[in-house]
C-alpha cells in the first residue's frame, strides 16, 4: 500500500502552451556554460583556466569550504571565458564544445555492491553530488551530514510542469538504479513523491517509499511531504535530489560518464510547438529557440512560470532545470488595468481554484508594491501548518528566534512561489523567505 | 488614452529625481497609476502575477457598496416624503436623497484624500489605496443631517489618528471609518443619535418622530414596522446601513470575488444569532423580547458584519482567528445594544473593541501553532 498525501489549499494555474508528448533530439549546442551562482551557498575555487581543455565530467571549479564538492563540465572542450562581476565573483564559465564528447572515465560499478563512502566518493569525484539539496535552507548538501532522509519529487505540480513519468520513459532502469545509489547515502528511507492522478512507471519502484501525491500545486513540491512523513527539526537534514538527476546519478554507474542530457520541456504560449527535447544542462539555447518562438516580445525561463529564472538575455539552461517556458512579456501601460470584470487584463482570478480556461499569462507585475492587507489569499495557497503572513514578516524584520518557531526551518522558497503569484500587495514572498534562510543559516548553520 | 499617455510622459522628468517638483512624486505616481497599470514586469520570484492588485481589491469593495448607497440615497428621501406627508415618486426621493447624501461623500473624499496625499508627499512613499473604501464608508455609516464641518472633522480624526500615526493603510489597529463614527458619536452626540437625525427635518412639521426601531425599543416603544420593512430597508437608519437586501448584494460579490472573509461574516451573523436568542429565552425588556432573527435586520449588524468586521487589516489575521473575531463581535454587539440602551448602536463599539481584542486572538492561534512546532523539537532531541 502506497502512502498518501492530500492538500486542499493551493492553485492548480491552467496555463496554455502544455508540452505535447514528443521528443525530438536538439542539435548540439557550440557553447556551454556553468554558472557558479546558480549553486546556492557555495564559494567557488577554479580548477581550471581560460584555453584549458576539459573533458565531459572533468573539474571546473569546487567549493571553498567543503573541496570535496567539485563542480564538473558537462561537455568537452576549450574554456573560452571566465566572465567575472562585481569583486571578481565569478558569473559563469564558458565552454567551446568539441565536436564530439570525450568522457573522463570513471568506474562502472553496480551501487548495490558497493558502500556509503564509496558512493560518495564517486558522487563528489564525478560532479554529480551537486545535484544534491538539502532542507532546512534550501541549498546544495554537505557530504559530511547524515540525511534523515530522501525525497524525491517526480511529480512536477507547477504550471506546464514537466511530465516525468514521459521525460524519463526510457530512462527508468536508470532511474531504479540512481535511487538504489540514494538508499544507500541514507539510514533512513527514500521517498518518490508521484503523482496521484495516474499510474506510472514509477509506483514499481522498489526498496523506496512511494507517496501518492493529491491535490493542487504546490503538493508536489517536496515540503509537503516532508512536513508529513519526516518533519524537519533543529539539526535535521533532509535531501531532496530531481528524478531527472537521480536518472542521470544511475546512467553515471552504468556507463562510468557524467553526461547531463536530459529531456527537457519546452513549453509556453509563446512556443510556436511546445514539445520535449533532448538536450544537456548549460546549453547555449539562442540558436536553438531562434526559429521555435512566436515572435520576439518575450519572457524565457529557465523553469517554470512560478521558481524559474529569467534568462531572455542569457539563454542557457540551468544546472537545476527540466524545462523552458517562454511567455509573453506584457511591458506595456495599461488604462484603468485595475478595473475588475472590465476587458483583456481581466484574468478571473479573483477566484482561486479551478480555471477551466487555458490562460495566456504574461509577465507583467500588474501593479506596485503595498503593505499587506489582504492576509486571506496568503493562507489560501499555503498548505503547509505554518502562517504565511506572520512568516513572511518575521523574515523581514530577519527576526531569528520568530522566523525559526513559526517554522522557516520547514520551507523552501519555492513553497511562496504561489503567494508571489496571488498577492494583492505584490510582495515578493519568495525573496523574503530566501533572505530569512540565509539570515537562519549564519545564525544557526 | 494615447493623448493621456503622452500627457504624463511629457511631464514626469518634473517630477522624477531633480525634477522641479521631485517632492511631489508620490502624488504624480497616484494619479498616473490611478489612469494606468505601469508596464512594469516582474523581476524577481514569480514570472506570472494575478492581475489584482489594491486597487482592483478596494475598488471591488466600492462597487459592493454601491447598491446601499443608491437604496440610502432613495431611503432619505422617502423617509423626508413620508414623515412630511407630501406626495411623492419614487424619483424625487431618490433625488432628493442623492442632493443630500452627495455633499457628504465629496467632502469625505476631498477631505481624506487630501490627508493621504499629504502624508505620502511628506513621507515620500506611495499613495496608498485603502482611503477609497473608507471614503464611501464614512458617510454611510453617519446620520443624513450631520453637518458637513463635523463630518471632515471625523474624518481629519480617523484619518490621521485612526491610520497615519500607526503607518498608513496596512498597518492601523481599527477601522478607521468606525474611527469617524465613533469620534463624532462621543463628540458631537446630539449630532449622531436621538430621534430627529436619521431624517431631514421637514419644513412644514413641528414635532416629528423618525427614531430607529433600536432607539424605539431602546425606549420601550412598540414599533409599527414588519420585518419587510426591516429586510428591504424602509426604516430610519444611518444611510447606508437600513437596507439588508442591499447589503447582502454586496455581501454577494465581495465574497464572489473572497475580498472578504465569508468566516467572519458568517460567524458573526451566528454569534448575533445566538446572543438575541439566548436573550429571547430571558425576555425581561423589550429590546431582549424582540425575535432574534429581527435584530439581525435591524441597525448597523448587518452592515457592520460585512463592511467593517471583514476590514482584512484591522480583523483577526489567522483562520482560526477570524472565525472567534467574527462570532465575538455578533455577540457584543446584540449585548451593548440590549444592556445599554443609551448605545442602541452596538456593532460598532463591539467592532472597535474586537479590532483592539484581534492581535491577540491571532497571538494564542499563532502560540498554539508554535507550541506545536517546540513540542516536535523536544520530543526529538529527548
């Protein structure tokens, strides 16, 4: 008998522009890029200088603190830059691909036969452990923890989220194989959060946890589980790993190749054939979408519509990401836009729940930012036991004792990702709880 | 509307940074933002935003109050008509009330607005959009004969004392519309209650009766109206307040489009309820034999339960909160009107007072959630 979860407060936002059911093999980038920022909470040491020559899953860079946790290319070939920014932070590394891959070869060994440090030691040697988060404070593991547990989420709840159980169809033994590898790095269980709606590939999934997941979004997201199954308390830790990166994590001990392909989606109203494609993180994506979006007035994200990141000027794909969704961008005045029930910009939001439409969202912010006032549609998209409202202030005032007992140990951003969307005073929740994270991390670690 | 465009854009460098009248950013942004949604896109967090935004929310609430302020506008004059036995239509009294009801709303509006650009001017921060509820809340909730000079000067009061000092809108403890009413009731009592306020006076009569059937039964009078009186609204009253049917339309689209809380309106109807019944079952005065479905329709319950309790800044912040917030304020407000007859208005006093009571009410929620949490953390590490 499977586990089970169920939410009833959330939003399920029915966007146009789903993915249909396809793949088809993108060309090979001639760039790549690997963005240290992206990796939150790490310091990045380089290993490796402009005109070097690199290897698929040779070292880039690896983390200051922890040097064991090394960040590797995804591709082979020539480092042509190293873009640097304010006080010489590295922004990101740029690889000229070699017209073929040639693979740093690492072992080809079976996770069931071996231990939790040798696994580690593979996992950490290969680049593959960046793929590992942890909760609390929503960044990359420390190798050293002992994890009270896994999760991994397969079920993408987010507007045109990515369909796992078709991204991964031929990956799955793979994939059994990656969570054998996870069930070793923990003494506790792994948990596969999948999607309650259908049977898929993964409820056969064996030696781990399946939850049943029901309800709108966010109850794919990780949290939610968590706060049911294995509740997060001071000192703690949880990881959490992408099914796309537990995949990836069983290819790497079947072939001995860190190779980041993967199926992504490419979705968005904006998108002239929204499909899935095969493609490897860090591509550089601008000839690629050139002739695949409908005209130039658009918002490209690296992820979804609610946690992506923008990347209209910087299109590469990022470590984390299965998706890209294009929208239309929506800069423009608008007369009177606060008018309810009156013309194009009236959205029928009002009402959460249920939108039996396809919606055509932009990004535009409709309106500026206020004080909060209207704490009921915070709670409404909130189904974990926490108060939004009272959290979300306490992490502004960066209050460390209220932040912790009114439970930010227990979110992730992504988590505020819906309350981003619905709130009337345009408070960018998100941001506040990755500022108060931060301030807990320093303060408490 | 290109012209309008064109028409900002041409003036805004005066008032960006170094402009001639940087000072006045505020006020330039309130009126721009007021004729367009800025073009502006997200840059952090979510891609995607509602289109709802404070004004669209308080401007929703201003519709929902539309439908009892056209019946008060009609409902002064035909209560003027009938008390001075003329004949009349029904649009003269809708007239006639709409010239009387009017001046009061200008002079709300100019008058707080006026406060509320001055304070954003002087802090340099936007114009907040809460002043265009309370604006239309102020005179609805006032006797039609006030004079329009105590009328601003409530409205001066519940401006600056009711929601400036504590921050603007947002962050005030109460309503500042209930701020007004309950200024001018305790300043200028013979003004606010008695049994020749509720109507105009009509020229051709000496001595006239118009109380409320609260103050009636306040007095141990016997009323002449029905219940249909009471629902529709033809009765004395505040100008907004008489009509139930009015005030559930706008119940309707506030909680169509969950701009209120349906918690708190429900709760405190149910708490109304039970208090007049247990005071039915006790009978000992008129106001306590008078049926308990009856006072639901009568007075400033129904209007203060919707409007005022469901105010989202002042009410109680959590689920659980809102549901003891609302109930309580049912509860005080049948109680202050039976027990004290000198304050047959008791909605607003148990509002006032639940405004006060709500960070604590949220504060024992909240600690309960907390408690939790530690509980969790202690059996743990044990």
């Amino acid at each position: 008998m499977h586990k089970q979860v169920k939410i009833s407060k959330g939003l399920d936002i029915n966007l146009k522009g789903k993915p249909a059911l396809k793949i088809s093999q993108a060309p090979r980038s001639s760039k790549y890029v690997v963005r240290p920022t992206e990796f939150y909470g790490i310091n990045p040491r380089l290993s490796v200088r402009v005109g070097d020559h690199v290897d698929a899953g040779q070292p880039l860079f690896y983390h200051k603190y922890i040097d064991k946790i090394k960040f590797t290319s995804p591709v082979s070939g020539t480092i042509e830059d190293i873009i640097r920014g304010e006080r010489r932070k590295i922004l990101k590394i740029v690889i000229k691909a070699d017209p073929q891959d040639s693979f740093k070869e690492f072992k080809v060994s079976d996770p069931e036969q071996l231990d939790k440090a040798q696994i580690l030691d593979l996992l950490l040697e290969s680049g593959l452990f960046a793929t590992i988060k942890q909760r609390p404070y929503d960044l990359i593991a420390n190798p050293e923890d002992e994890p009270k547990a896994i999760f991994v989420s397969a079920f993408d709840s987010a507007p045109l989220g990515v369909d796992y159980s078709f991204a991964l169809k031929d990956k799955m033994k793979s994939f059994a194989k990656g969570l054998k590898a996870l069930t070793k790095l923990t003494s506790g269980k792994v948990y596969l959060i999948t999607d309650g709606r259908k049977a898929t590939d993964f409820d056969k999934m064996e030696g781990v946890e399946i939850i049943k997941a029901f309800g709108p979004h966010p109850v794919g997201n990780v949290s939610v589980s968590v706060e049911k199954f294995e509740p997060i308390s001071k000192g703690d830790r949880i990881w959490t790993v992408n099914p796309a990166d537990v995949a990836m994590i069983g290819e790497f001990f079947e072939t001995g190749r860190y190779n980041p392909a993967r199926n992504i989606a490419l979705a968005g109203s904006k998108v002239k054939e929204p499909m899935y494609y095969s493609i490897k993180t860090g591509a550089d994506l601008s000839a690629f979408l050139k002739d695949k979006l409908v005209d130039d007035d658009v918002r490209i994200i690296s992820g979804n519509v609610l946690t992506g990141s923008n990347i209209t000027k910087d299109q590469f794909l990022n470590f984390y990401d299965n998706e890209v969704t294009v929208i239309p961008l929506g800069k423009k005045p608008r007369f009177m836009g606060w008018l309810p029930f009156i013309g194009k910009n009236r959205k029928g939001f009002y009402k959460f729940g249920f939108s039996p439409k396809e919606l055509d969202l932009d990004a535009s912010l409709y309106g500026e930012e206020r004080a909060f006032v209207m704490n009921e549609e915070y709670e409404a998209v909130m189904p974990l036991d926490i108060y939004p409202v009272h959290l979300l202030k306490a992490a502004l005032l960066g209050d460390v004792e209220k932040m912790e007992q009114l439970g930010i140990l227990e979110v992730a951003p992504e988590d505020f990702a819906l309350v981003d969307y619905i709130n009337s005073s345009k408070i960018e929740a998100q941001e506040l709880i990755r500022k108060g994270l931060d301030i807990m991390q320093v303060e408490i670690g | 509307m290109k012209v309008l465009e064109k028409f900002f854009n041409k003036y805004e460098h005066l008032f960006l940074e170094g402009g001639k009248y940087e000072k006045w950013h505020p006020a330039f942004m309130a009126l721009y933002t007021f004729m367009f949604t800025p073009d502006a896109t997200t840059r952090k967090g979510a891609h995607i935003r509602d289109a709802v935004d404070l004004k669209r929310v308080m401007f929703t609430v201003v519709l929902a109050l539309i439908p009892a302020t056209l019946f008060g506008m009609w409902n002064v004059g035909y209560q003027y008509f009938t008390h001075a036995q003329l004949d009349f239509t029904n649009m003269d009294a809708f007239v006639y009330g709409f010239w009387k009801v009017l001046p009061m709303i200008v002079v709300s509006y100019v008058v707080g607005l006026s406060i509320e650009f001055y304070f954003a001017v002087l802090r340099g921060h936007d114009v907040n959009e809460g002043y265009l509820v309370t604006g239309l809340l102020i005179p609805l909730i006032m006797p039609v004969t006030i004079p329009l000079w105590i009328l601003a000067v409530s409205v001066v009061f519940a401006v600056i004392i009711g929601k400036e000092v504590f921050g603007g809108t947002g962050m005030n403890i109460v309503n500042p519309a209930l701020t007004a009413r309950a200024f001018a009731f305790f300043a200028y009592p013979t003004f606010m209650s008695g049994n020749e306020v509720w109507i105009p006076k009509p020229e051709n009569a000496d001595a006239y009766s118009g109380e409320t059937i609260l103050g009636a039964l306040g007095q141990g009078h016997h009323i002449a109206y029905t219940w249909k009186d009471m629902f529709f609204g033809t009765i004395p009253g505040s100008i907004g307040e008489t009509s139930v049917l009015m005030i559930l339309i706008g119940a309707a689209l506030l909680l169509y489009t969950r701009v209120a809380s349906w918690r708190i309106m429900v709760s405190g109807f149910l708490g109304a309820a039970i208090m007049a019944f247990i005071f039915n079952l006790w009978g000992a005065n008129t106001l306590m034999q008078f049926p308990w479905w009856e006072h639901l329709l009568v007075g400033g319950l129904a209007f203060g339960v919707v409007f005022m309790a469901t105010d989202p800044v002042t009410a109680a912040q959590t689920r659980k909160g809102k549901w003891i917030y609302g109930f309580l304020i049912g509860l005080l407000a049948i109680m202050i009107r039976v027990f004290n007859p000198a304050y047959p208005e008791g909605v607003m006093l148990a509002i006032l007072l639940m405004n006060v009571i709500a960070p604590t009410i949220d504060y024992y929620v909240i600690q309960a959630n907390i408690k939790k949490r530690m509980k969790r953390l202690v059996k743990q590490t044990a």
